[in-house]
C-alpha cells in the first residue's frame, strides 16, 4: 500500500475515534515550533497542523492527555501538558496505557501509536510490555474510573474514555 494511502487510513481511523469519544480537535497551521511536529494542545482542545504532523500515531498519545484529565479541568490543558505542572506528570503512566487500549480499539498495530523515534528511546519496551499484558499504570487508569483489572471491561477494553 502506497504510504500516503496508509496515512490517511490510519489519520481516518484516528479522527473517527475523537468523533466518537468526544475528544475535540481542529484543523490549523501551526506557526511555532511544538514538543511534537504538527500538534499543539490549546484550552483543551487538539490543533493539528497536517503538513508538520511527522507521527499520526503522536495525536493518540496526546488526545490521551486530554482524556484522563478531569472534565472541569480540560478546558485548561495547554501546549506541553506536563512541563512545568508537577500534578501532571503522574499522568503520563496512565497517557501510555490509555493510548495503548485506544490503539486496540482503533484498528492500529502498536509501532504507529509507540514509535521508535518517540518515547525517549523506551517505544520497544513499552511495546513489549503491554503486549506482554504486564500493563503498567492499570491501577491509575481503573482508579479514574475508565477500566477494570477484570469482568466485562477488563483492560485493555474501556467503560469509558475520558475522565468525568
């Protein structure tokens, strides 16, 4: 398949996930330099440059952020969620596996959401980890409602995406 073509698949796949979840995003040019090319987090709600957009599978990590944040909070969420907001940061963990299930539920093979050029060198770790059900952050995600160590909604499924 012709990589523009997989592309737009994947993008498709991705953007009827946030319809579906209600993660709110726009389409913009983006002007300055961004933590992840083509993406950019204001008040909540994802600016997509698709000419700077070096990873599709980046939008799944960063709609995580947005969704595992409190509702009454989201609207506040802005650039990089996580530098300079020190409560933020133990979010990551729970960001990780939340874009892990969400790649489960899309359709997406692992490499596109943990690819090797992000995740500070561990995108192969995290890979082999979570495929081999050692699911770390499962606790962080289940106490914020969104999933269950076991029954019906049993990680990596959900019983919700996004944090009340």
């Amino acid at each position: 398949m012709e990589q523009g073509k997989e592309r737009d698949l994947v993008l498709e796949r991705i953007f009827q996930f946030f319809d579906e979840i209600s993660i709110r995003y726009i389409f913009t040019e983006i002007e300055t330099e961004t933590f992840l090319p083509g993406i950019q987090i204001k008040n909540g709600v994802l600016q997509i440059d698709l000419q700077k957009l070096k990873y599709p599978g980046d939008l799944v990590h960063e709609a995580g952020h947005i969704a595992v944040t409190k509702s009454e909070e989201r609207n506040g969420l802005n650039d990089n969620v996580i530098e300079n907001n020190a409560e933020k940061a133990g979010d990551e963990i729970a960001v990780l596996l939340w874009s892990y299930a969400a790649a489960k539920k899309i359709g997406l093979a692992p490499e596109i959401v943990f690819h090797e050029d992000g995740y500070k060198g561990e995108a192969i770790w995290l890979r082999e980890q979570f495929e081999g059900k050692n699911y770390i952050g499962l606790p962080l995600l289940q106490w914020m409602g969104l999933t269950d160590v076991e029954g019906k909604d049993a990680f990596p499924k959900m019983k919700a995406w996004l944090r009340e």
